[in-house]
C-alpha cells in the first residue's frame, strides 16, 4: 500500500499575528507626537540629571585618566556596549589612547589587551552585569585601575571598582519601564562629559584633531596652508628683472606645472605674480615680445596669504578674488610657497 503523504499544516497562526499587530495600533498621529515628545523630556531631564550628580568620582576619574601610562579601556556589554565603544572612539580621536574591551570575550584572551597600569572604563547602569563583574579580579590581578560608571553605589560592580561614577537611579523613557533609554542618554552624556573634560585638561588643540582627521571633513577644516602649499622645489619662483621667456620657463618646468610664477626682488621677497592667465592676455593684445622684462607685465601687489594660515580661509579668499593661485609668503615677506587651486580640489578644500 503506498504511503500517504502527511498533510501540510495550514498557517492561520501568521495571519492571527498579523492582525493582532494591526489591532494593537492605537492613538492618533497627534498622539503619537506627544508621547515622543515625553520620551525626549525624560531623556533630557535625565542628561541634566547628571549635573547636579557629578562630585569627586569624576573628578577622581579624571585624574587617572590623565595619570594613566597607557591605554583608557573601555568595556560594557548590551546597550551600554555600544556607548562604552563610542565612548573609546571619542578619546582615540582626541589623542588618549583607548581600546575597547568585550568583557565576555576578555574571559577568553582578550584580557591580553590590558596592561599594568592601564585605566578600564566600565560601563554598567545597573552595577550587577555579570561579565563585567567576574572580570574585576583579572583587572586587578593585571594591575589596572578600574572605574565604575553605573546607577548604583552599592552594587558588586562599584564596590570592586577603584572609583565610581554614580549616575543614580533613572526612570527609562518607556511605556514598560523596561527598555534602557533614558539611561543609556545619561550614560552616553557622562562619557562625553569624561572626554571632553579629558581635551580641556589636555590643552588639546585643533592642530593635534587635524593630525588624527587626515582624510575626515572636520580634519581638513583646520587643515593649514602650509600642509597643502607648493614648497621647495615645486614653488615656482622668478627675479622681477628676469625676461618673460624665463618666467615660462620656470612655470613650464617646475614639478606640477602649476600655472603662475612669483615674482620676487633679490631678497626673495616677494614683488608680484604672472599667470597663465596674464600670458592669454598678453597674447590676445599681440604682445609677444618674451624679451620684456616680467616685471613689466606681472600682477603687482597680488593677494597672499601666510603658511599657517586655514586652508579654508585661503580658499575662501581664492573664490573671492576669482583666482586659481595665491602666493605664500611668510612674516619677512618672502615668497615660501604657491597656494594651487587644483591642489584644493584634490584634497576636496574647494
């Protein structure tokens, strides 16, 4: 007898979900709007929270952060993962070495990432997260000094921390009291409130941000000219008495062929510039005596601008003055550079 193929289920249970979650909409858009506007307030009262809650942990955390040798850990799992791995990325973009340590996984090697010495930044609001708290002996085995940032004092993570930063007991931003919100905004404004009290310390400058943001937006904002002008033997230079043909010369064979000369006296100091442009011009007037002298023919008195100068500042003036090249000369006056408007257009400045 052949066998039977079993009958396939049917599926009613998909649809009876799908409407269950159609029938669990409820209110109105403008209902909707003012119970998102309470979660903002609850998360901002909880971030202002924090300003009167701050006392001598912080400061205590501060100071050994800036006393640390080595690396600023950072470790937390969960929501508070996530703010602990932003947190590491904020104080490695403003110079304080960080890393950020999984705790679970520090249980399986990773604790090879900490160091005598090193500071470990733990991020726990209740204070009870158990990965975190079964690594506090290695920590101290290790000798590394471990800050507790957590909402309760009393909890195992902050009586085995050397210091704690207490964020206190926060209602969550949530219709069940349940999902981290409100705290984690709290926990997420402590850390910054760290990092940046960290760059005040430090005396961090924006010349230090630029050297960590090559490539990055905010980088070259504070990018200065003297980075990205032409220098040495790319700066393409001329006496005022040398003869037009020369000036070409020079504007022709110097590296990058950029598309002026300075024009400076016998100082180096610099006098003029001559262009490709002005070449046009001269040419267009039928004035192709490339004996005469440049000085005769250069651009006198040109807008410069000086090597620690902003990029943008410089590039700002360059569209002002609609020219494609502005000289570089330092405080004697002496022509150091070429500013090329093609070299801001591949550093993306213009």
């Amino acid at each position: 007898m052949a066998r039977q193929r079993p009958m396939l289920a049917r599926r009613p249970a998909l649809r009876v979900v799908k409407a269950t979650r159609r029938g669990a909409r409820q209110g109105s858009s403008a209902e909707h709007l003012e119970y998102a506007r309470t979660v903002l307030e609850a998360e901002a009262n909880a971030i202002l929270s924090m300003r009167a809650r701050l006392s001598r942990g912080f400061v205590d955390a501060v100071e050994l952060m800036l006393a640390c040798p080595g690396h600023v850990v950072v470790t937390g799992i969960g929501k508070p993962g996530f703010i602990a791995q932003k947190l590491s990325a904020t104080l490695a973009s403003t110079g304080v070495p960080s890393i950020y340590l999984h705790p679970a996984e520090a249980g399986h090697g990773d604790l090879g990432r900490v160091s005598r010495g090193d500071v470990v930044l733990a991020l726990s609001n209740s204070g009870a997260t158990e990965e975190i708290v079964r690594l506090l002996p290695s920590l101290r085995r290790v000798g590394a000094k471990t800050v507790a940032i957590t909402g309760d004092v009393r909890s195992a993570l902050a009586r085995g921390a050397d210091v704690v930063v207490d964020i206190g007991r926060i209602d969550e931003a949530c219709p069940m009291g349940l999902v981290p919100t409100a705290s984690s905004a709290a926990l997420h404004a402590v850390g910054d409130a760290l990092a940046m009290t960290m760059v005040k310390a430090r005396n961090f400058t924006s010349e230090e941000y630029a050297v960590l943001h090559p490539r990055g937006q905010l980088g070259r904002s504070v990018m200065r000219v003297f980075e990205v002008m032409r220098a040495g033997d790319a700066n393409p230079r001329v006496r005022e008495n040398a003869r037009l043909s020369e000036a070409v010369v020079v504007m022709t064979n110097t590296p990058g062929r950029p598309g002026a000369t300075n024009v400076v006296d016998a100082s180096g100091r610099l006098v003029g510039i001559f262009t490709d442009g002005d070449l046009r011009r001269l040419v267009e007037r039928g004035h192709t005596d490339f004996d005469l002298r440049v000085r005769e023919v250069m651009g006198a008195h040109p807008r410069c601008v000086g090597p620690e100068e902003l990029v943008l500042a410089a590039a700002a003036a360059m569209r002002e003055a609609k020219v494609d090249q502005l000289p570089v000369v330092d405080a004697d006056g002496k022509a150091v550079g070429l500013l090329d408007v093609q070299d801001l257009l591949a550093a993306r400045l213009f």
